[in-house]
C-alpha cells in the first residue's frame, strides 16, 4: 500500500512537473520579453564560445544544434534501459502476432487466456512509455533556454541573409510556417540526433552482449 503510494506521489510529481515546463514554453515561445531575457542569459555563456560575432550564423547554428542534441540525447540516454526497452517491444510483438493467430483461428480458449495476460503486457509498455516521459520536462529545460538564445542571437544579427545551394539571398527570419532558423536547425539537428542515438543504442546492446560472454566463460 505504502509502495502503491509513493508510485502516485512521483507520478503525480511528473505530470506537474512536466506541466510546468510546458507552460514554460509557451511562455516562452510568445513573450517576447521573457525570451529575450532568458536568451540573453544563457548568451552569456554561449556566446563567446561559438557566437562568432554574427559572422558565420550559419556555423554558430550548426554547433549550436549538435550541442543541444548531444546534451539532451546523452541526458536521455542514461536513464533509458535500451536491452529492457528492445525486449519489452519485442515481446508486445509476439503477444499481439499471437493473438492475431488466435482470432484467425476462431480459438476462444486461447483467445481468453490472452486477453487476460493483456493487461499485464500493456503495463509493461506503459512503464516504458512513462519513463520516457519523466525525461521529458529534463530535456526540455535542456532545449528551451537554447533556443531562447538562438532567436536573440538571430534577431540580434546586422544581417538575416545567407548563402545556400539554391539561393544566394535566404533570408533567416523568412516565415514558412516556423522562421527559416528553425528549419536549417531542423536540418542540423535531426540526422545528428539520429547519429548519436543509434551510436548510444549500439553501445548499450554491445556492451549488454559482452556482459552476457564474460558470464558464460
């Protein structure tokens, strides 16, 4: 009972929790003042580091993406279980290619037997999928001061325009739908953090692997 307890009490600390940085976002994503500041702040630290000045935006976007994701990536990848997460699918798999046999099959025992062990298979995917949202709020307070600064650093530049393959002029604060400077860090970001992450899982399995050798001599 007391075990039960304490479970709901982290929980419900975790929804505030990412409730609050949520609200955070938005606060940040639509007061101008607010993000100013907060991005000025962290420009303190960030800028004399790869800020270059507003020479070479292009570059200072480039670091500044690989850097977010490698930060909030790595924070992720020490509280996530890759070998538990990759059994725990895979067993999801089984159970439902299973039960989709039995249905075919018309085999009601079967077929009950299973959907009394669903829940206790569904809990399972639900515990992965709320440890990954306990990292969430973590990642968040990650990226959200970084891209405060990122849009003081853009807005703060004498000039938005640079050079890509298909234009000479690409305006940064160009609107299609987000600003271009959300886009190009997309562009960054994205096949770095996939990079990185198959990189991490990749050691997580080998290193799970080589465990299970050493106990097997």
């Amino acid at each position: 009972m007391a075990e039960t307890k304490a479970t709901d009490t982290k929980a419900m600390t975790s929804r505030m929790l990412l409730i609050f940085v949520f609200i955070l976002a938005i606060f940040v994503m639509f007061d101008q003042d607010l993000r100013k500041a907060l991005g000025t702040l962290v420009g303190y630290g960030l800028e004399p580091l790869w800020g270059f000045s507003g020479s070479i935006p292009v570059v200072t976007l480039f670091i500044t993406g690989a850097f977010m994701t490698f930060l909030s990536i790595t924070v992720r990848h020490f509280f996530t279980n890759y070998v538990k997460q990759a059994e725990s699918q895979k067993a999801i798999g089984a159970f439902n290619k299973e039960m989709k046999q039995a249905r075919l099959d018309n085999n009601t025992y079967k077929l009950k037997k299973m959907m009394e062990q669903q829940p206790k298979i569904m809990q399972a995917s639900m515990a992965q999928t709320t440890g990954q949202l306990k990292l969430m709020p973590v990642t968040m307070l990650i990226i959200i001061p970084i891209f405060a600064w990122i849009a003081v650093f853009v807005g703060d530049l004498d000039s938005t325009l640079i050079t890509v393959p298909w234009s000479n002029s690409a305006d940064l604060n160009a609107s299609f739908l987000f600003p271009s400077w959300i886009l190009l860090y997309s562009l960054i970001s994205i096949p770095v953090g996939q990079l990185l992450s198959r990189g991490l899982r990749y050691y997580s399995f080998r290193k799970r692997l080589n465990e299970l050798k050493a106990v097997g001599k």
